[in-house]
C-alpha cells in the first residue's frame, strides 16, 4: 500500500462553530493569540514558544497542526452523516 495519507488539520469548534482566531502584539516585540467561541464568549490563550521545548513536555508530546482564521465560516458544524469522528456539539470546558 503506497497510496499517500491526507495531512490531517484541527479545527477548533466551540458551540457548533468554527473558534475565530486573534494574534495580540505585545509593547516588548512578543505576541500571543487566542481562539474565541462567538457564542458563548469562552476563549483560549495560545503563546509562542520554541518548537525545540516540545520534550520537554514528555515522551508523548506532540505537535498539532490547528487552522486559524479572523473571519471563520458562520454555518453550524454538525456531524456528516456516517461520521464517526467529526464535529461536536459539545461547547469547551
């Protein structure tokens, strides 16, 4: 079997819709963002950090590639029919 696999990319949902994402600059040169639910207002702070401090998170680390976007699609995400893996109706924690 040679076929190729399809890279996989997260998508952070939040209340059946697309998490909107923000970078922030700092008055030092640093910058965070967040990824905010408009639904419901929850939001999360994602900080810069060097790729080479990923062990130091332990053996099962890893990096995932998460999309980001100012201006997300409005429409609900529910799951596809037959979709055993998709979309979540539950808001975050």
């Amino acid at each position: 079997m040679t076929g190729e696999k399809a890279a996989t990319v997260w998508v952070p949902v939040c209340c059946a819709r697309v998490m909107r994402y923000n970078v922030y600059g700092r008055a030092d040169g640093a910058a965070f963002g967040t990824l905010g639910c408009r639904i419901c207002g929850r939001s999360i702070t994602l900080e810069a950090e060097s790729a080479e401090k990923v062990k130091e998170y332990g053996e099962r680390a890893a990096v995932v590639q998460v999309i980001g976007s100012p201006r997300p699609p409005t429409e609900e995400r529910g799951k596809a029919e037959g979709d055993s893996g998709g979309a979540t109706n539950d808001p975050t924690l």
